[in-house]
C-alpha cells in the first residue's frame, strides 16, 4: 500500500468509532500481511470443514454400515433361534412321541403279564381241580379196596373162627375116639 493511502486511512480512522478506527488501523499496520493470514485461514477453515464434512460423512457410512450389520446380525440371530426353538419343539415332540410310545409298550407288557398271570392262575387252578378229582377217586378207590379188604379179611377171618370151631370139634372128637379106642 502506499503512503498516501495510509494517511487517508488513519484520517478516515481518526474519525469513525472506536471499534472501527481500531479495525481500519489495523488495516494499515497490517493489512497485507493481514489479509495473506485471513485468507490462508479461510483456506484452511474450508480445509477444515471439508474434512470435518467428509469424516462426517465416513462416520455417517461407518455407522450406517454397522447398523446394516447389526441388523443382519440380528437377523440371523432371531433366525436361528427360532430355527433352535423349531428343532427344540420337535425334539420335544419327538421325545414326547417315544415317551408315549414307551408308556403304551409297558402298559401293553403289564396287560399282557397281567392277563398271562390270570391265564396261568387259571390253568392251575383247573390242573388242581383235575388233580383233586382224580385224588378223590383214587381216595374213593382206595377206601372200597381198603373196605373190601376189611371185609374180605373179617369174613376170612369169621371163616378161620369157624374152621378153628370146626377144627377144634374134630379134634375134640378124634381125641375122644382115640381115648376110647385106647381104653
């Protein structure tokens, strides 16, 4: 700048406000040097705030593609927890199945040996009823042998009685005899 400006200057300063005067004076001292700072740190503001713009930016896409991420995470992970809970249901309903089935083969196992131990207490008890018939007929038999027997054996025995009746008469009489024939 050139002196004459200046001059003009510092009168036009002499003159304003305060703040105004203090500017224009500034202006003067340092004006070109001034201006070369102003606009290196507008440059460097717009620098700044282009940087600013594009990490926002690139924070916006990180978060962006984080909760993009997130979300599919979350996807997944509701889908295999419902694909965990389907398998766990059908696990369940699959035991649930064999249980039952179980349960049906042992009530049909009770039913069975429940009804093969009435068949087998039947068969017994009809074996014993043929057994007690065939033990009272032997018994029957053996009373009427034995009753037989006693009679057989009284009547042999009333048959003995009378031939030792018999015997001891003839006896008697052929002692008699003898007796007389000796004398």
């Amino acid at each position: 700048m050139s002196a004459k400006n200046d001059n003009e200057l510092l009168a036009a300063a002499a003159n304003d406000d305060g703040d105004a005067s203090i500017a224009k004076i500034r202006q003067i001292l340092f004006g070109g040097q001034m201006q070369s700072y102003e606009q290196k740190f507008d440059a460097f503001d717009k620098r700044l705030a282009k940087l600013f713009g594009d990490q926002e930016k690139s924070v916006a896409k990180r978060f962006d593609a984080v909760g993009d991420s997130l979300s599919r995470l979350a996807d997944e992970h509701e889908k295999a927890l419902t694909s965990l809970e389907s398998k766990s249901d059908d696990g369940a309903n699959r035991l649930g199945g064999e249980i039952e089935k179980f349960r049906d083969s042992v009530t049909r196992w009770q039913t069975d040996a429940v009804n093969e131990q009435q068949s087998l207490a039947e068969q017994l008890r009809s074996e014993v009823g043929v057994l007690e018939g065939e033990l009272a007929e032997r018994i029957k038999l053996v009373e009427d042998r034995l009753n037989a027997l006693e009679a057989a054996a009284a009547e042999s025995e009333a048959r003995a009685q009378q031939l030792r009746g018999s015997l001891s008469t003839l006896l008697s009489q052929l002692a008699g005899e003898i007796e007389s024939g000796k004398s």
